[in-house]
C-alpha cells in the first residue's frame, strides 16, 4: 500500500515548551509538563489550530517535545504546520522530560478495564455503564 502526502507549503518554526499542569490520578498532584507547538513561518498574525494527541510511544522521547526521534510527529509537523495550521502536541505524563508514571501505570485505568475483562470471559459482549 502506498500512500501520498502533499508537500509542505510553508516552512515551520518549533517550539518545545514546559507549562503546569496536574495529574488527576495522582489527587491532582502539580506536575511539569511538556510539549511541542509548531507554527507556519509564514505571514500573518492568525491560523487556525490542530489539536495532536500522538499515539503509543515506545520509547520516552518518541514524543512530540522530541520530533527528531519521533516519526509520527514529524508527519503531524509536515501534513498540518507545513500546510498553514498551529500544531500543539502534548507529551503524556510519564514520557518526555516528566518524572511522573507513564498513564499506563495508573491504577485507577487498570480497575476499570477488570470488570470489563472479567464480564467478558463470563458471558460473552456486554455492555458496563
């Protein structure tokens, strides 16, 4: 399968960035956050803006704050910024530069997906609200 991507149409200024945030989790325990916001280096004073909430990293920097070592991140900075929008990408807690536990760890997500788990194996889909 081949896929196409349309060249960047401008180029792109990044920005890694810390900012205070809470982990929920954790009783809102304060913690430093990071991230990356890439904006067209193009003229004007407004564009409009993308959200990017990256999938599975395998690794602590394949993060947005780190494109050079992450792939998908460098396709979101290419196919969005590179076509005139404002890209924000936050890094998970637990990845990047945080000293936080990755959310994979969090109890409270683990004791959810139980009785989903449990439900299953007894009888069959079902539906928990």
């Amino acid at each position: 399968m081949s896929e196409t991507y349309s060249p960047a149409r401008n180029a792109v200024r990044l920005y890694r960035v810390t900012y205070s945030s809470i982990v929920p989790e954790r009783g809102n325990k304060p913690t430093t956050a990071t991230g990356l916001i890439a904006v067209p280096d193009r003229d004007g004073t407004s564009f409009p803006m993308i959200s990017y909430q990256h999938g599975t990293a395998y690794g602590k920097q394949e993060v947005p704050s780190f494109p050079d070592q992450s792939p998908e991140t460098q396709l979101m900075i290419a196919q969005f910024a590179g076509q005139g929008y404002v890209l924000v990408g936050a890094d998970y807690f637990g990845l990047g530069d945080s000293d936080e536990p990755e959310g994979y760890l969090v109890k409270g997500s683990h004791q959810q997906a139980r009785p989903l788990s449990t439900c299953w194996q007894q009888a069959g889909p079902c539906l928990i609200i």
